[in-house]
C-alpha cells in the first residue's frame, strides 16, 4: 500500500512539474524543443567533422615521420659509407688529425640536423 502511494505520488509530481512548465513556456515549449534539437545535430556534425580532420592530420603526420625517418637513415648510411672510405682512405696515409677533425665535426652536424 506505501508503494502505491509512493509511485502515485510521483506520478502526480511529475504531471505537476509538466503542468508549470507548460505555464512558464506556453505554446514556445515545442520551438525550444526542436531548437535544442538542431543545435544538438549541429553540434554533432560539428565534432564528427572534427575528428574526421584530426584523424587526416594524424595520418599526414605519421607518413611526415616516416618519410623523415627514411630520409635520416639514408643520409647516415651516405655518411658512414663516406667515414668508411675516408677512414680507408686514412689507413693507407699518415692520419690527418685535422681533416679527421672536420670529418668527425661534419657528421655531428649532420647528425644534429
């Protein structure tokens, strides 16, 4: 029996609310309604083409990186592959210290670059 009285009692609390918000906003209730209903659309389409932009220019930057990474490998496989012959090159002479110094400063550079 409490149970009755209690979802009665919410039933009629509920069509009470609906009751005052039908007098604060009248007939306007269904233009807000479907206004909140486009804004909510809105924003939808708004977020869903954001991450469709996101995704795109994660997916730039990754092939970026890659193509960097490659691109930083060659130039070291070119730079050892010069050291190498350069230090073969150096065996067969006196070692120049100072030509082994720029040598040594050119791959830093190159490396930091």
């Amino acid at each position: 029996m409490a149970k009755k009285n209690t979802q009665e009692n919410t039933v009629d609390s509920a069509s009470k609310i609906e009751a005052i918000k039908n007098l604060i906003f009248g007939e306007n209730i269904e233009q807000y309604d479907s206004e909140f209903e486009t804004l909510k659309k809105e924003i939808e389409e708004k977020r869903e083409k954001l991450q469709n932009y996101i995704d795109e220019v994660r997916n730039e930057l990754m092939q970026s990186i890659d193509s960097l990474s490659t691109d930083v490998n060659i130039r070291i496989t070119d730079l050892e592959d010069a050291i190498n012959s350069k230090t073969d090159a150096l065996t067969e002479e006196k070692v120049d210290r100072r030509e082994l110094g720029d040598l040594l400063i050119k791959l830093g550079e190159k490396i930091g670059s």
